[in-house]
C-alpha cells in the first residue's frame, strides 16, 4: 500500500527535523543534564513538527545510551518505543477524546508504572480542544503527578487553554519554516523520490505552504500524481487554482487603466478556467508589492501611480476576510474592484478641473445649493493676482471653519454617537451603485468618521481632490445622508493630516487635564445669513413685479 510522503518522511531523530533549532537544543539538554520536566507544552502553527518532536522526544527520554541528548536508536528500550505494539507511549486525541470522562480514566490508569520503558509518555494532540471540566480533571494530574509519568500537550491554539495549565508546564513556541528550508528539504525528498520538478516549483511550493511542512510535502505528493514527466511551473499553477503572472499583470494594468468591462471580464475568465478567486487575490497582492518593492529598492520604474498601487493593496489585505467569508466570493471582489476603480476615476476627473481653486466659493458652507454645485464650474487658467489673494482668503476662511467645528465636536464627543454613525457608514454602502445617489454614497465613503457628538460628525478625507468634492455637495451629501440613517448631524470635513495633528493635540491637552475650550464659529457665517436674507428678499421682490405685470396691482395680494 502506497504511504504518503509526509508520512513516509517523518522524522524518526532529532538531527533530522528540519527548522526548530532552539526547541531542540533545550530538549537535548534537557536529556543530557537528566533535568526532564513532567509537563511540556509545544505550541505552533500546524505542520510545523510539534507531533513529531514530541513522539522523538518521548522516546529520546527512555533512551538507554542517548548520545548529546540524541535517542540511539539501538538499544532495547529504543526498539522496544519505535513498535507500533509500545504500551508506554500513549498518543490521544483530543478532538475526539475531550470529554471528563476520558481524562477522568487517563487519571485513573497515570498511576500504573510503565510496563517496558522508564518512563510512561502522554501525548495529547490538538489539548485546546478538551472541555473545561476536561481541563480541570487534568489538573490535579498536571499538578502532582507519579514520577514516571510525562505529559506533552500539542497544540495549534494556546489561547485556548487555561492559563492554571500552562502554569504548569514548560512552554516551547514553534516557529513557521522559512521558504528556503522547505525548498530545501522538498528538494531532497525529490531527489530520493526522483520526481523530476522545476526549482521555481519548489520555490512557489514552499511559499504557498505559509510555513507548514507538512503541507508543502503533500503539495509535492499531490502534484507528483498528477504529472509523472517533468513537473514546470504551469503544472503547479493548474492544479493550486493559480495563474500565471503575465496574466496578472494584465489584470492589474486593466485595472488600473480604468477598463472596467474587461476587469470583469477578466474576473469571468479565472472563475471559467476554475481559478481559485482567492488565490488570484493574493498573486494580485503579491505581483503588485513586487513591484512597489522594486521601485523603491531597486529603483525601477513602477507601471502604476504609487499612491494608487499601494491604496490598492492594502484594500485587498483589509478586505481578504470578507472575501474569504463571503457567499458568492466572484461578486464581492467585482464590486470591490469596480468601487476601487470608480472612486479613483472621479479623483483624477477633479483633479484634471484645476484644483488650485479653493474647495469652496459660495457663501454659506451648509446652504448651497444641489443644482447650482452638482455642475462643475469652468475655471480660468490663469487668475488674476486679485482673484487669487481672494480666493486663498475664502480658502483659509473654510479650513479655519472646519477646524473650530472639529475642536467643538471632540470637547463632548462621545464613543457611542461615533459607534453609531459607523453604523450608519454600512447602511450608505447599500446605495453606491443606485443610479440616482450612488455618487453621494461614494463621495461620502471616501472619508471616514472620527467622532462625533450629539450634533456634528468629524469626517477625515485621504486626498485633498476629495475633500474638495465633498465640500462642493456638503448640502446634498447632509440630506442624503439624513434620509437615509435619520441622523441630523452637521458634518465638519478635515483632511487626514489635520485629523491626526487634530487629534494629537486633543490627547495632550487630556493627559494634561484639560480640553479645548469651546469657540464661536466664524462671524463670516453671520455675514452669510445676512448675505442670503438680501438675496432671498430681491428675489420675492422680482417675483412680485413680475405679478402685478401680468395681473394688475388690485389683484396680487402682497402678505
């Protein structure tokens, strides 16, 4: 019968475990001092030999003649624990065997010398899965237990295990293999083998096994299968659900080229093919960081605005979960790339309208008008000295109105009015593709909420181009935003940098035991109503003229 080669490869010694170099040394020391622990707890990621270990250190213990800590391997005792029939080596589940009853009846049976060995090893694979009142009939055990007795625990989750355990035993952490010992262990195994594999196979094996050996070599096992000619790259690509990277630089230059029918076409293309989405998701990741490394390293050129790439990689990192839990996974990663793609569009457009304007040239912040502000202003190339002292003054004017707002708001801000609208942030997320608010939601998406109190909302933008669009539509985004989440707060934009130097200078002032004192916004507000009122009356005055000219003066009533 066929084994398997992580099976048939599994250590038998200590010198020939692969990676794990500091746990080992102290167990052989542990042996060689004769100063052995009766509780040992190996902790780690999976396949990264914490079974192992622990099978070759139980036997290590019983070793008649160990040589510097290691197990002989030829005398009686070492024989006698490397059977299958050994009695004193005691392996249990603990996924299947997490009960009180079962640790209850391994107490019981603790207390039975060894029947060959010198020692009675229990190793309990995966511990954090035994139950609480497992947990507790162990420990007296742990505790107190007979002098022949050791208990090595294994496991994948120590945060699960009670710490009136872990108290009790010697802890060892272990550590992910690093790319090049798995490369280099799969390649001997493959000459021993002779599987004939490429050595950018193992190389891209050694990655995607994260670290687990075990995993790699079962990769290794599988693809071998499956090809008995020479295994090439494509080969490891077709059967992991990847692609090769040609076709994902092309799906990133579509993507960052604004082709949104091809994106999604492309995407159509790897689910067809049966692509692994998530896969492809972390080879984007990776092709993309490739080359931000290189352009920073190696200082070569990067096919794609810096800013740009690196909003986009984080987007995936943050969004990988989602991804991962989502129920449709091809749905969610168009929408998000098409969002992705949607809201740097409408940057570069402002952008492209001469943003050296002011983000706002009316009157009143909060009063402007959706028809007048929705159609974007045509701006003179060149301004006049004049026009841009005044333009830099209304400018300066704005910020220094937001800012006020911000410092009144974080005076009483309060955790749970922010908790809210971060609530209320999801529900806007349900209208970015609606036909007639979608550019709202996106606009409003673009910031972030910092805090809030019972009145205003602070909301901090990444880039200035979207900082200044939001503040065009500040009187459509408020009212789309209240009818939608019932939440009258006013909004107080900032950038991110002011947003941080805001906040820094507000956690000063408290470790200090003070806070920013409460200001008047400016009185520029107050010439504002004034200016609207006068605008209002000539308009109501026109609109009476206009009447007593068609219907005559004795008829129009004037209230």
């Amino acid at each position: 019968m066929y084994q398997a080669l992580y099976r048939k490869y599994r250590p038998k010694q200590f010198n020939e475990v692969v990676g794990q170099e500091s746990v080992i040394k102290i167990l052989k020391n542990t042996i060689k001092t004769g100063h052995i622990g009766h509780a040992y707890l190996f902790s780690g990621p999976r396949g990264t030999g914490k079974t192992t270990i622990a099978k070759i250190f139980a036997r290590a213990v019983n070793c008649n003649n160990p040589q510097e800590g290691e197990l002989c391997n030829t005398c009686e005792n070492c024989q006698l624990s490397s059977s299958k029939e050994c009695l004193d080596i005691i392996e249990i589940d603990a996924a299947s065997n997490n009960g009180v009853d079962e640790i209850r009846e391994l107490r019981n049976k603790v207390n039975i010398l060894p029947s060959e060995l010198k020692y009675k090893v229990y190793i309990i694979d995966e511990v954090h899965m035994l139950s609480i009142g497992a947990f507790n009939a162990l420990l007296k055990t742990l505790e107190e237990p007979p002098h022949h007795v050791i208990f090595i625990l294994a496991t994948t989750d120590p945060q699960k295990i009670p710490p009136t355990i872990i108290s009790r035993c010697q802890c060892f952490q272990f550590k992910k293999m690093t790319p090049i010992e798995t490369q280099n262990h799969l390649k001997k195994i493959a000459l021993q083998e002779s599987i004939l594999i490429d050595d950018d196979v193992l190389e891209e094996i050694a990655k995607s096994s994260d670290g687990g050996m075990r995993d790699a070599i079962g990769v290794l096992d599988k693809i071998s299968a499956a090809n008995s000619s020479k295994i090439t790259i494509n080969d490891f690509l077709e059967l992991n659900g990847q692609e090769k990277t040609i076709e994902i630089e092309d799906f990133l230059n579509k993507i960052f080229q604004k082709q949104q029918k091809e994106v999604l076409e492309k995407i159509s293309q790897f689910y067809q093919d049966g692509k692994d989405l998530i896969q492809i998701t972390k080879q984007t990741m990776k092709v993309l960081r490739d080359a931000l490394v290189n352009y920073y390293l190696g200082k070569q050129d990067l096919p794609y605005e810096e800013q740009e790439a690196i909003d986009f990689i984080n987007l995936l990192n943050e969004k990988m979960i989602d991804l991962k839990k989502a129920d449709d996974i091809k749905i969610s990663l168009e929408i998000m790339i098409l969002h992705f793609m949607e809201k740097y569009s409408e940057s570069k457009k402002i952008i492209s309208r001469e943003i050296i304007s002011p983000p706002v040239t009316v009157n009143k912040l909060e009063e402007l008008s959706p028809k007048k502000e929705s159609k974007p202003k045509e701006i003179p190339k060149e301004l006049q000295p004049e026009e841009k002292k005044v333009r830099q003054e209304e400018s300066k004017e704005w910020k220094n109105l937001m800012t006020i707002r911000s410092r009144n708001t974080l005076i009483d801000a309060k955790k749970t009015e922010l908790l809210k609208e971060q609530e209320n942030w999801k529900k806007i997320e349900e209208f970015t593709f609606d036909r007639k608010f979608g550019y709202l939601a996106c606009e409003l998406l673009d910031g972030t909420p910092r805090a809030s109190n019972d009145t205003t909302i602070i909301i901090s933008f990444p880039y200035e181009s979207m900082l200044e669009k939001g503040l065009s539509h500040l009187e459509e985004l408020k009212e789309f935003y209240q009818k939608h989440t019932q939440s009258s707060k006013k909004f107080s934009f900032l950038l991110e940098e002011d947003w941080n130097n805001l906040k820094k200078e507000y956690i000063t002032k408290i470790k200090e035991g003070s806070n920013f004192k409460l200001e008047e916004e400016p009185i520029i507000k107050q010439k504002e109503n004034t200016q609207q009122e006068e605008n209002q009356e000539s308009k109501e005055e026109k609109m009476i003229k206009d009447a007593i000219s068609l219907f005559g003066e004795d008829v129009v009533e004037i209230k």
